[in-house]
C-alpha cells in the first residue's frame, strides 16, 4: 500500500508491482505510513502516520463497494482524500523556523540589551527617532511570532516515559498556548511608547519620576528571554559548534547581560530616590542651594562633589559607565569604592545585587574551572598517562635515553586515542547511521581493492566497524599483521622498497587460503603510523551472508594465486637453471614448493617467497630429484618403454598442473591428489615394463625353440639369460 501511495498513479503501473492491496480483506482495518509535505513550512523529511479503515472510507466515497473491488488508481485517490490535513499547522523542525528562529533571537537581544538602557536612562523618544522605528520592527516581528504559536506544533516530554512527543491537535496546541506564555506575550507588545507620546502633554504625567516608572511596563518583554531555550536546543543540531565554545560563550553572554542589568538596576535606584539634575530638554539644572537628605542620591553624590571631572549627569551614557563601572566591580568582587550607596534604598539594593553577582561569579568560575579541565578528554587520558609512565619509570630505573622516546610515543598516540574516542560514540548509533558514519570517515580505502569495489554497501560498513586500530612506533616491523588487510591511515611505511602513504593497502591477498601464495614482504614504519586492520576470519564471518559477493572473493583469490603460483615456480627454475645450467622439470618445482610450505607456517619471515636462501636450497633439492628421474627414464627407454610423465617446457608445466588441479591451493586436498597422482603413475610405469617384460620373454623362448637348445641351470647368467625383472632386462 506504501508503494502505492508513494510511487504508482498508473493502474498499469501499479499492477506491475506486486503490493498486495488487493489482498485485503472488505472489513478489514489497517494503518499506512504517508509522506505529508508541504512546499512552504514543511520539513522534506516529514513522515506522519495516520491510521485509515479502508472500509468506513470506501463506503463513505463509493457506497456499494468494497475495498478489494476498487482499481489501483481509485484506491491511490482515496488514501490521497484522507492524507489530507484538516487544519494547517507549522513544522517546528522545517526550514523556515530556522531562519525564524534567527530573526526573533536577534529580536530578543535588542530587547535585552537596549529596552533596559532606554527606559531608565533615556527620556522619551520621539516620533522621528530611530530607536522609535527599530522598537516598532522589533514589536512587529513579536506579534507575528505570537500569531504563529496558534498553528505550530508543540514538542513536549511525555510524564513518566522517556522522549518527546508532537502535539498536532489544533485545538489543544491553542489552548496550551493560551494558558501559558499568551498573557505575557500580549502584554510585550503593547505599544507603550505610543501611549506616552500621546498623553506626554497631560498633567498626570508631567514629573520626570513618574514618567520613568510607567515606562519600566516595557521592561515586561524582557520575560520573552525565557524562551530562547527552545532556540537552543534547535541550533544545537544545526550547527557544528563543540559544546565547550558553547558553554563559554553562555558564560560570556551571562557575565556581560548580567553587568547590564545591574548597571541598570543601580541606575534606576539613584536616578529615582535622588534630585533631579535635567530638565525635560536634558540641561542640567542649576541649582540654588544644597540638597536636603532626602534628595540625596549616589548620582548627586558622585557629580556634585564626589569626583573632579568633565562628565555629565544629563549624558544618559555617563551615568551609565559610572552604573555598570559598579555593576562590574560587585559581580568580580573588586570593590574600589568610588560609587558607594548613601540611603537606605540603595544600601538594600547594593546587598541584593553583591548576593546575586557573588552566585553568579562563583557558578561562572567553577563552570569555565570545569570546561578547561575537562575540554580534550584525549588529552586528559595522555596527561594522566604520561604522569604515570614517569612515576613507574623513575622507579624502575629506566634509562634517561629510552625514557623520551617513551613519552613521545605517548604524545604521538593521541591520534590512535582520538580515533578509539571517535569509535566508542559511534557505537551508540543505530546499525545504519554506525555504518553510514564510518563510512563517511574510513571508506576512502575500499576504492584501493579491486574485488571490494562490488561489495555491497551493508557489508562494506560492516567491514568498516570491524577494523582494528592499531599504532606503531618508528622502525617497527608490521610482520604479525600477515593474516589482515592492512590500510595506512597515518603515517609512512617501507614496503618492499614501495614508500605506503595515508590511504594505501597492503596484504591485500588476504584472501587466498594457503599462506604459500600470499606475497609476504617486510613491512617497516617509518614514522609515527596509525594502521587499521581487518582480520581474515572476520572478513570471511562478514562475507557469508552475500554468497553472490563471496564467489567473486574466491574467483579474485584464485587468479592471485595462480599469478603467484607462476612467478615462484619462475623465480625457483630460474634460480636452479643459472647454478645447475640446466632446466628442471617444473612438476618437481612445484612439488617442492608445495612440500615445502605443507606446514603453512605462520611466520611469513621465514616464508619461501621472501628468503632467497631457501630458493637456492629448494633448487638444489629439485636438481637431485630430476636427475633421478632422468635416470631412470633413461632405463626404461632404452627397453622401448615410455616415461610415465611427459617432460614440459618451463611455462607449459606449470599450466598444465594448475589446469589439471584447479585446487591445488589447499593444502590437504592438493597432498592427497598428489599422492593418488603418484601413485597412479607408478602403477602405470610398473604395468608398462610387465608389458615388455612378458613380451621379451616371449621372444626369448621363440628363439630357442627355434635352436632347439636347453636351458642351463638357474644362475648361470653369464653365458644365458632368463630375465624376471627389469633389472634383468636392462643385464641382458
């Protein structure tokens, strides 16, 4: 039913695909998974599940008729009508709320930071100022944002389970929304402004004190800065930000708006309990005597007689260096002493603010302590390693040479750290995003092997998750990784006089199963080199489940190793024909090779292929068995019996052989065969010169039938012959 919905229209189409709708039963109720998008605010990658009676809905549109009975493309219109969305509500995951989300975060930090500052320290904008349009955009976008919560859909946690759950009711969603931030919504964007403009004539609000103290309503949107948690949490999938420069920039945000604010609460504490010092038009007023106490304030402290200096009291912007000078000083605990409170009011609120700054420096203190300790947790496992390393070394008496190369190779393994870091969390991921991750990371080598070229997908990410990690230092030998593919992943390695690089492979006859025709040359790491290696027997384990794949491993790994079978035997009858000057028979070559590994010995440094030696050895053997051969070929020839081998050409032997025993690579099958092969040319042979024997003691006796002559006495063969055995035939 998917299959149809998403892809057939066509009811020729969609008979080709077997999918079963018709199947159904009449009565039957089922549920279907549909992609709902939509081109505007919803996310492409939105499935929603909706359950649908098949029945209830056919007989609603087509009265008389049941499911089964309806063509593909009537059943593809159906399922389309009641896929339909009833009301349109928002995707709060689409693409469009994340640029929203943008335009009210930069919405709310204009509010936090410049409502605060205009409403204390500033008088009353005007209609033509700037900071009037700005403050109007900024109320406009607060307003569609409010409209826009009555049709987006709400992310919730469920009580007593463990995730979320979406909200796509509409009518719950408006009545949660309602309930909730509505009210605090409603009154942010109420036009203050405006309200003071007009009546800025009347006598109600003529004082100056009054005026700031109705404003401080405007200082109710900044309640909106409570919800940019749910900002947060959406930018923190967006974007690739590490959550340490995450948490140092809150703590930075924090320190910084928090200074703000305080710098605005003591301003507004001075410049509310203390004489004015402007006018409406913000000149400073000239004053005709000296305060009372009760128009005692820390601004008229400070400018009129506190400190020698060229501020002014009328610049909102000199008193509020001087607030936030404090603000600065109680939150870090400084404490200079130049602003000080002079009333009652002040000294309340001067106690409220060092409680609330001295949480505060301390929360940001321990916090950034925290992030630094524990920022590179690769280089926190390095320095702890190294501590240690030292400890246990000064004990042991290590030498002071072999102690830096100790503590380099530890400061080079971070890299080997990172990378069984990076492995540990991508564990935690589902099967198919595990794969789809390290393959993103490490699938650069599999385009290096041919036969992993066709591998399917699922088996090269599980080939992927079963690489090792393995580091070596420098001048170190790689020889017990033999029986793994090796991928260079760091580093420079030695090779057989081939320099490997990042990204390179080796041991990639891996595949081959007797460890004779495996190419095994000395392996050296230059530097510092980070190796991933994959195991023969996992290679295998992984493979059985794609027998179609596995044939083509078993196809690559027989031509690798005829291919290495006919270099060999090359390589041993060259050898052989340049001591003995003389070309062996290549069938005793291969035997001798084949003898010689019967064992299959795990160490590759004393393989065959690799010690010049042993070829040279293994030559002379070959040497001295042929020339017994040839001997006793000579024997039987010169009675008229053929050989029981044919004697080949250098190539043509080899060919021959692997052409008649196309398995002659394992080990315990080819001894066999070979034996059985033995042991029918022998009988052969043995047949052959009964053959002649027979016939040459039937010529015999012709003759002295015809000579009519006796036979001498057994044992007299010096003068007569009475041959009974090969040995006799070639006395005689």
């Amino acid at each position: 039913v998917n299959c149809t919905i998403s892809m057939h229209t066509d009811p020729e189409a969609a008979r080709k695909k077997n999918t079963g709708a018709s199947k159904r039963p009449s009565n039957g109720r089922s549920s279907v998974v549909a992609g709902l998008m939509k081109k505007t605010f919803q996310s492409k990658n939105t499935v929603e599940a909706r359950s649908i009676n098949f029945s209830e809905l056919t007989r609603h549109h087509h009265p008389g008729r049941t499911w089964s009975e309806l063509a593909h493309k009537e059943q593809v219109q159906l399922i389309k009508l009641a896929l339909q969305s009833v009301t349109y509500l928002i995707d709060p995951h689409c693409e469009f709320m994340k640029y929203w989300d943008l335009i009210i975060a930069l919405a709310l930090i204009f509010t936090g930071i410049v409502t605060p500052y205009e409403v204390i320290f500033m008088k009353t904008v005007p209609w033509d100022h700037w900071l009037f349009v700005v403050n109007r955009a900024v109320d406009s976008v607060f307003v569609c944002d409010m409209v826009m919560q009555f049709f987006l859909k709400v992310e919730i946690s469920q009580p007593g389970k463990y995730g979320t759950m979406l909200i796509k009711d509409y009518k719950t969603i408006r009545d949660r929304y309602v309930k909730s931030w509505f009210p605090v919504d409603l009154i942010s964007v109420a036009p203050f402004d405006i309200f003071f403009l007009v009546f800025e004539g009347s006598q109600s609000f003529s004082g100056i004190k009054i005026l700031r103290c109705l404003r401080l309503l405007r200082l109710v949107k900044l309640v909106r800065i409570l919800r940019t948690s749910r900002l947060i949490l959406r930018w923190q999938t967006y974007f690739a930000v590490s959550f340490a420069s995450q948490k140092l920039a809150k703590f930075s945000f924090m320190l910084m708006l928090s200074s703000h604010w305080m710098a605005c609460v003591w301003g507004l504490v001075g410049l509310s309990f203390g004489a004015e010092l402007c006018d409406d038009k913000g000149d400073r007023i000239v004053l005709e005597s000296e305060l009372t106490l009760d128009d005692v304030s820390w601004v008229t402290t400070l400018f009129l007689g506190g400190k020698t200096s060229p501020d002014d009291p009328c610049n909102p912007w000199h008193v509020y260096a001087a607030s936030l000078h404090w603000a600065v000083m109680t939150i870090t605990s400084i404490g200079y002493g130049d602003i000080v409170p002079v009333r009652n009011v002040e000294y309340v609120a001067c106690v409220i603010c060092m409680l609330l700054g001295g949480v505060l420096w301390a929360y940001i203190i321990g916090g950034t302590c925290g992030l630094i300790s524990n920022m590179d947790p690769v280089e926190c496992n390095f320095e702890t390693s190294t501590d240690l390393l030292n400890v246990m070394m000064e004990e042991a008496g290590v030498l002071k040479n072999k102690r830096q190369t100790y503590r380099e190779y530890l400061r080079e393994a971070k890299v080997c750290d990172t990378m069984k870091h990076f492995r540990e969390v991508a564990s935690n991921f589902s099967p198919q995003l595990k794969g789809e991750l390290l393959m993103h990371v490490s699938s650069a080598w599999t385009r290096s092997v041919f036969y992993l070229m066709d591998a399917p997908e699922r088996l090269t990410m599980e080939l992927i998750e079963a690489l090792g990690v393995h580091f070596f230092s420098k001048k170190e030998s790689l020889q017990d990784h033999f029986n793994s593919l090796c991928v260079v992943e760091r580093g420079t390695l030695a090779r057989a006089g081939r320099i490997l690089t990042p990204g390179d492979c080796f041991h990639i006859d891996f595949i081959v199963n007797k460890v004779l025709w495996r190419v095994f040359k000395p392996t050296i790491s230059l530097t510092y080199s980070l190796i991933m290696a994959l195991q023969r027997s996992q290679f295998f384990d992984l493979s059985k489940k794609y027998p179609r794949f596995r044939k083509l491993v078993k196809m690559a790994a027989a031509r690798m190793a005829i291919v290495r079978c006919v270099l060999m035997c090359a390589e041993a009858t060259r050898t052989t024909a340049s001591q003995n000057g003389v070309w062996p028979n290549l069938l005793d070559v291969f035997t001798n090779l084949t003898d010689a590994q019967v064992d299959e010995s795990p160490d590759p440094m004393r393989s065959i292929s690799t010690e010049p030696h042993s070829l040279r050895q293994l030559s002379r053997s070959g040497s001295r068995l042929a020339a017994r051969r040839q001997h006793t070929y000579a024997k039987l020839a010169d009675v008229g019996i053929e050989p029981p081998f044919e004697k080949v050409g250098p190539l043509g032997g080899v060919l021959e052989v692997v052409a008649k025993e196309p398995s002659i690579m394992h080990a315990a099958a080819a001894r066999e065969r070979r034996l059985d092969a033995l042991e029918a040319g022998l009988a052969a042979a043995a047949a052959a010169a009964q053959v002649q024997l027979s016939e040459v003691q039937r010529r015999l006796q012709e003759l002295r039938a015809l000579r009519h002559e006796e036979l001498p006495p057994d044992g007299d063969k010096d003068t007569y012959c009475s041959p009974t055995s090969a040995e006799d035939v070639f006395h005689c």
